[in-house]
C-alpha cells in the first residue's frame, strides 16, 4: 500500500492475499508499502529536471521504486490510497472547476503506477468559523464533484474506490479544525482500508 493522504497518519502496509477469502497466515504474504506526504491534488512542491509538480514526481518514484519487473511479478501493482482538499480549499480564488481538474491531473498521473486507487473524500470540521474556508458544505461539495469526474472517467473507475468519510466524521474528535484526531486515522485503515486491500487482493479484476 501507498499511502498519499494531506500530510496525516495513516496505513504504511500492503497485504497481497492468495487464493481465499478467510484469513488464512499460511497463504498471506509478507507486508511492505510506504506512506508519502502530499498536501495538495497539484503542487509544485516537489521539483526534479524531469518533472515540475509533485503529483508528476512521486508517481514516477512509486514506478521506478515499487513497479520494477521483479516487484509487479511479485505482488503486481501497489494499492494507492490518496486524497485531497482541505488544504487546496485554502488556495486563493479556487473554484470547484479548479479543484477538480487538479484532481483529475493527481489521477492521471497515478492511475499508470497504481494497481488500485482509493480515494479518501473530505473529512469535515467541527464546527463551522467564518475565519475558516473549509465549510461543511464546500467539503460536500467537492467530494461529489470528485465523484462524478471519477464516475465520468473509464480510465478512472474501472480501477477507483471512493470512500466517503464526511458524515462519519462529524462527530469525531478533530485535533484542529481540519485534522482528525490520530486514532481516527487508525481506525479507518484498520477498520475499512485494509479489509478493502484484502478483499481486492483475493478478488483481482
């Protein structure tokens, strides 16, 4: 698993899973993965001479690193779990259209690197506070917008799960105004990712 999520704890383990649907030790194979902070859908924080956005050089870093012949041969693709947007909501002038053709360049650029993408929706705030951009209904907003570019997109969701997180965090405790609290982060992947990544790998398309 890759994990690629606003800068926050999550999974850093990929499970491939042979031949059965129960948990069997004897047919798991050994865990690796990695965890790579991303803070916007498309930045240039990460510059190289090849490429000029980060979204660019950390999918080409996943292809050389994680999708060489002996690795594919091995475990095929990583499970790419990503996600974007309270940050990006703090971009000035950002519209929706903005926001979703910066997604659509993030999965463009993994969709080639990632065996499966899962794509983690917006969390939302506690409470909504003027001196905040990231409102409730922005959040909403923009995760069906993601939605239905991914929905629209065969390249995309022929290979894409999204997990809508909104209603179940608004009752969770948050560590700021935007950012979870860590057992939340650990729960989700303990609880749904990785049962999802499981599922996946005994079950491939």
């Amino acid at each position: 698993l890759v994990s690629i999520h606003n800068g926050t704890t999550s999974l850093i383990n990929k499970q491939s899973y042979a031949g059965s649907t129960e948990c069997d030790a004897g047919k798991m194979k050994y865990q690796y993965g990695g965890y790579i902070s991303m803070e916007f859908a498309r930045d240039a924080e990460i510059q190289t001479p090849e490429f000029q956005t980060t979204q660019e050089n950390i999918a080409a870093f996943i292809d050389g690193v994680w999708n060489t012949p002996n690795m594919v041969a091995e475990w095929g693709k990583p499970i790419c779990v990503l996600g974007a947007g309270i940050h990006d909501a703090m971009i000035k002038n950002i519209t929706t259209e903005d926001y979703v053709r910066n997604v659509k360049f993030m999965l463009a650029n993994f969709v080639r690197v990632c065996g499966h993408m899962i794509w983690l929706g917006n969390t939302s705030n506690m409470k909504d506070e003027e001196r905040f951009l990231q409102t409730k209904a922005l959040m909403r907003l923009w995760d069906g917008a993601v939605k239905e570019m991914i929905e629209a997109e065969p390249a995309f969701h022929n290979i894409t799960s999204f997990i809508d997180v909104h209603n179940a965090s608004l009752t969770w405790p948050h560590r700021d105004h935007i950012h979870m609290e860590n057992h939340w982060y650990e729960k989700l992947g303990n609880e749904l990712i990785t049962p999802m990544i499981l599922h996946r790998s005994s079950h491939p398309v």
